[in-house]
C-alpha cells in the first residue's frame, strides 16, 4: 500500500475520474476512492475482475469503457509486470 498511497500523493488532490487499468484486486481503486477520487478499474479476468468490484466498491470494467474521460490513468499491476 506504500507505493500505492506514494502514487496518490504525486497525483496530487483528487480532481474527478481516476482509471487503473489492470486494477487486479481493486486495491489501488479502492484507496483512489477513499482518497477522493472517483475511481474505476479495468480487469479483463471475469473472476477477478467480480472479486475487484465487491472488494473496491467501484466499478470494475472489462474493457476500456468508449467515450469516457479521465482525469487520470494509472497502469501500476501492468508496469509492475
């Protein structure tokens, strides 16, 4: 949760929707959303993906949602690979 709360802070204050694309198990989106932000995720694993939404309490994707946009875009489980 180090690098996490590291992440937040140099995003600075929350300012609208957040996007953490290949969100695993929801733990940067739900510390996003206790943060202020507005945040979402992407999971294309359907299992994960179910256990994400109930664990963050966020909306969790399947595919990059058309049309949406986005105050910020994280990719911190896909980097990390």
């Amino acid at each position: 949760d180090r690098i996490f709360r590291t992440v937040l802070a140099r995003l600075g204050p929350p300012t609208g929707l957040l996007l953490d694309v290949g969100c695993h198990v929801g733990r940067f989106v739900r510390l996003a959303a206790a943060g202020g932000w507005a945040a979402e995720g992407v999971e294309l694993n359907p299992t994960t993906a179910a256990f994400a939404a109930a664990h963050a309490g966020r909306p969790i994707h399947r595919e990059l949602p058309p049309g949406r946009r986005y105050a910020a875009v994280t990719l911190l489980d896909v980097l990390e690979h």
